[in-house]
C-alpha cells in the first residue's frame, strides 16, 4: 500500500487519519458529533478506521548478519527489519 504525503507538514493521509481517530477517541464525543466538529463525513471516518484497523500491529525480526557458518562471535551482528501484517 503506498501512503501519499501532504504538502501542509510533510505528513501521509494515514498520520492525518490515524491523528484524527485519536483525537476522537479521546474527546470523549460520539463519531456524528466529532466529525460535525471537524467539518468530516461518518462514512470517511469509519472508512478510515477500518482501513487502519487492518495494518495491524507492528512486529519485529532480528537477522544474524555475516556467513551462515561462522564461528561464535563475542558481538552478534544483528539488523532490525520492521514489517507490517499485510505487507
């Protein structure tokens, strides 16, 4: 999935959205009252929601780095690859 970035702050759509989910989830106000407050239409926020919902939580692998028959080192080589469920 590619994400476009805004012009305004150099963010994506799914920062903006995922900001925006937040904020009413911590107003404390019904969806129909926060996105009448936000100048927002019901069908794009749960649109967005669901969207997001989907990508799941983010899970990390550690790779040994260097020949695969190596002795043991005193220091492991390792990268940190990050992924999305989906991806």
């Amino acid at each position: 999935m590619t994400e476009t970035v805004t012009e305004e702050r150099g963010t994506t759509k799914n920062d903006q959205w995922r900001e925006r989910l937040t904020a009413q989830e911590r107003s404390g106000v019904s969806v129909r009252q926060f996105c009448k407050e936000q100048g927002l239409t019901e069908c794009s926020f749960y649109a967005w929601r669901k969207r997001l919902s989907g990508q799941g939580p983010v899970r990390f692998a550690l790779v040994e780095r260097g020949p695969a028959r190596q002795a043991p080192a005193t220091e492991a080589s390792l990268e940190v690859f990050v992924y999305r469920a989906g991806d």
